[in-house]
C-alpha cells in the first residue's frame, strides 16, 4: 500500500546525501511523530476502545511501523554510513554537529519501539567494526613511532573521547562494547611489544622510578583480561635483579672487610713483636 504522506518523504530524503540527508530525516521523523500523535489524539475513544477489543495494535504502533516499514527500511544503510563518517571525522579532531547525530540515533533506539534490535544490528554493529579497523590502523603507527609512555598518553586519551561520545550522542549500552574494542586494538595486541620496549618500557620504567607513567600502565592494563600478567612478570623480573644485585653487593661488602681484616693481622702480628 502507498501512501501520499510518503511518496513526498522519501523523495525529499533520495536526493540528498550525508549530513543534509541526516537533517532532512531527523525533521521527517519529528513531523512524523507529531502527526502520529494528533492521529492518536483524534482517534482516542477507537484506539482506547474498539482496537483494544479486537486486539489489533495501537495506532501510535501502526503510526511507527508506517515510517520504519516504507521509510527506515530503504534508508537506514545509507543513514549509518553517514553517521559513522561523522565520527570517524571527529576522531580525526574536525568539529561535527553532535546535537545531530543524538537525534539520528535516537531515531534506531525508537524505532525499535521497546526494543534495541534496530540500533545493535542497524547501526552499532558496524560502529564497532569501523571503530576496530580505525584505532587497528592507528596502532599500527603509533607501536612504530612513539615511546611506551607516549603510546599510553594517546590510549588513555582515546578512551577517553570514546566514552565522551557515548554521553553525548551513542546509546549507553555501546559504553563496555566500544571500549572493549578499543582496548584491544591499542593494548591487547601490542601489549608485549608495547611493555618490552627496550628504552622506554616497563623496565626502563621501573628502573627510572617513572611512578606517573607506571600508574598510567596499571590503570590501562587493569581494564582488560589477563591484562596485568605480563606487567606483573616485569615487575617480578625487575624486583629478583635488584634485589640479586644488593644480596651480591653486601656479599661483596662483606668480602671486601673481611680481606681487610686478614691484611691487618700481620701488620699488627709484626707490631707486637
């Protein structure tokens, strides 16, 4: 079934593209609601009435499976795409219309009515791809060119601006999936080169007193599995050395005064007689 209302909606949202396409559906989806919303007003005695006693859904429902059916359902591919582009540019430090992306989103939590089907599989799903393959591609460079301690600035910091983004435009639940994401790409993979850096890792650390820079590491590698494994075996390594080192040099110490200490006997043997 067509609709005239829609045949005016989806020409208008084809033939733009990025963000004026986000700005023309967000404006299409508020009219929508608030026709659905009058619709349900006038028709409050059938809605409240007679569809409830022939079990049949609400009208509010029917007014939103209208718009996710012949709206959402051609274009929600192209509207993803587009917010991912915008966070991707963000990322990148260009400053993006966050106020338009909430509203973007909000459109694949509501739709779902209820449920968050919609914006896990519509959109969150290729968010954490796409958000996996850029921090991957970034890692890859940052493992090459920066020190263990500037490595971990950057990480600390990129998790950071990612749970910045979920309190200003992503669903709360992507929090522990996003971060997961990021985690292992910037930590997980790299953490044995990342530690074992040779003029800058966790013993050059230790060996430094770098307390700043050793609690930064605790507190990045205490948030995913296993985590602090390697850390600890450092740690253990560097603890058994130095503490090697100052058993051998009392014992050397030692030594040392008791060698004197037989030099000595002579002299004072010659002395007395």
């Amino acid at each position: 079934m067509q609709y005239p209302y829609f045949e005016k909606v989806l020409p208008s949202l084809r033939e733009k593209h990025d963000e004026f396409m986000l700005r023309e559906l967000v404006k299409r989806w508020a009219n929508h609601k608030v026709m659905v919303r009058w619709l349900s007003r006038f028709f409050h005695y059938l809605d409240r009435y007679f569809i409830a006693r022939r079990s049949l859904p609400p009208l509010n429902e029917v007014g939103l499976t209208c718009f996710r059916d012949l709206v959402y359902q051609e274009l929600n591919g192209k509207v993803r795409d587009a917010v991912i582009s915008l966070i991707d540019q963000e990322r990148e430090g260009e400053q993006i219309d966050r106020a338009l992306l909430k509203n973007v989103l909000d459109i694949f939590v509501e739709i779902g009515m209820g449920q968050m089907d919609y914006y896990e599989n519509d959109f969150e799903a290729a968010m954490l791809k796409d958000t996996a393959a850029y921090y991957s591609r970034k890692a890859s460079n940052w493992i090459l060119d920066d020190s263990c301690p500037d490595y971990m600035l950057k990480a600390e910091e990129c998790l950071k601006r990612e749970k910045d983004r979920v309190s200003h435009y992503l669903h709360s639940s992507s929090e522990p999936k996003l971060l997961e994401k990021v985690q292992h790409e910037l930590l997980s993979v790299y953490a044995t080169q990342l530690l074992e850096k040779e003029h800058s890792g966790c013993h050059a650390l230790l060996r430094d007193d770098k307390v700043e820079d050793l609690s930064r590491m605790f507190r990045l590698f205490s948030k995913i599995p296993r985590g602090l494994d390697p850390v600890s075996g450092i740690f253990k390594q560097h603890v058994t050395a130095e503490g090697t080192a100052l058993v051998k040099q009392a014992e050397d110490a030692a030594s040392n005064k008791k060698v004197g200490l037989l030099m000595t006997i002579p002299t004072l043997a010659n002395y007395l007689m």
